[in-house]
C-alpha cells in the first residue's frame, strides 16, 4: 500500500503512527485555525483538521489519502489554545491545576473525493500543582506549541495528572487506535 499523507509537523502525531506502524509522508501547509462562533468545542477541532487536511490536498494534490488532526483542551465551555509565551504557559497550568478538563482531538480523512471525519474525547484531571512545579515545568520543557500547554508524556503527566478517562494517545494528539480503524475500514491498511 502507498504511504498515506500526515498533514501535520507534530512530532507525537509521527510517533504515534510509527508505533501503529502506518505507513505515512509528513506533508503540512500553513493552515488558518480561527473557526466559527456557533461551532461545538468538538466541531471546533473537526473543523480546523479538515481545513489542515484541505490545505495540504491543495498542496499535494489529491491522488494519496490525507490525513489531519487538531487537538484542543477545554476547561469548563472555554477553549484552550497554545500559550502565547512564558507567563501565558504557567497561567493556563495554574487554571488546570485542580482542574477536571477535556482534550478532544478531531481527525480528518480525505480519500477517493470522500471526506470522513470524526472526534474523541478525553478527560483529564490534574493534580493540585504548586507554582513552583508548574515554572519548572515551563521552564525544562517549553510547552509553547502544546494545546492547554501541556503534553502528557512529559514531566507534568507523569507527576502532576491524577487520572485519565478515555484514550490516553488522544491526549498525546491522536486517537490512533479510532485513526487505524478508519484507515482499514477505507482499505488502507490490512
């Protein structure tokens, strides 16, 4: 089978699909992620992976099945985004210390002039962090290109999450066991 196409830079995202041991070409196109008011928090990552998915299709062209992801984290009913700088990166750490909140990852597929795309959902529930261990944290690992501004194989997941309900590989940035049923449901992979 011919490698299908990651419309993504991330380094996780590449991980985990070698570990699943897709085949796969990393192309990525500068892609907008503003998105409509009246969207859903899940409709709001489906939508930005189908416009990282459309993006690269225009690229690349459409002769190879694409695949995109965007990952968000939501506190409460607000939407998280990458921290801006330093100070940004503790302040979102220090609303999530405590805190119960959700990552949803949405994924995109194009193949054959079909579009399929889906989002799961993740619970994640942070210990009581001190400001102390969230500046350590920010400072060792510099998690300035990380939704909620975190990444849970890290330092901060190790020590500082108390559970996780749902897919723990959603939270690295790919639901990878839904990405492989959908690649063998589609014909892509055995």
């Amino acid at each position: 089978m011919a490698p299908i196409i990651l419309a993504s830079a991330s380094p996780r995202r590449k991980q985990l699909l070698e570990w699943a041991e897709v085949p796969f070409d990393i192309i990525v196109a500068n892609t907008d992620e503003t998105f409509p008011d009246h969207l859903s928090e899940a409709e709001v990552a489906v939508h930005i992976a189908r416009e990282k998915a459309l993006a690269v299709q225009a690229k690349a062209g459409a002769e190879r099945p694409i695949i995109a992801a965007d990952t968000i984290v939501v506190l409460g009913n607000e939407i998280i985004g990458k921290p801006r700088d330093r100070q940004d990166a503790v302040d979102i750490l220090s609303r999530l210390s405590g805190q119960t909140h959700r990552v949803i990852t949405g994924v995109c597929l194009l193949h054959a002039g079909n579009t399929f795309c889906f989002a799961d959902t993740t619970e994640v529930v942070f210990h009581q962090l001190t400001n102390e261990q969230l500046q350590f944290y920010v400072d060792k690992y510099q998690p300035y290109d990380k939704a909620g501004a975190y990444a849970i194989q890290e330092w901060i997941g190790v020590v500082g999450i108390k559970s996780v309900q749902g897919d723990f590989y959603n939270v690295m940035g790919l639901p990878v066991s839904r990405v492989v049923q959908l690649l063998q449901q589609q014909g892509l992979l055995p």
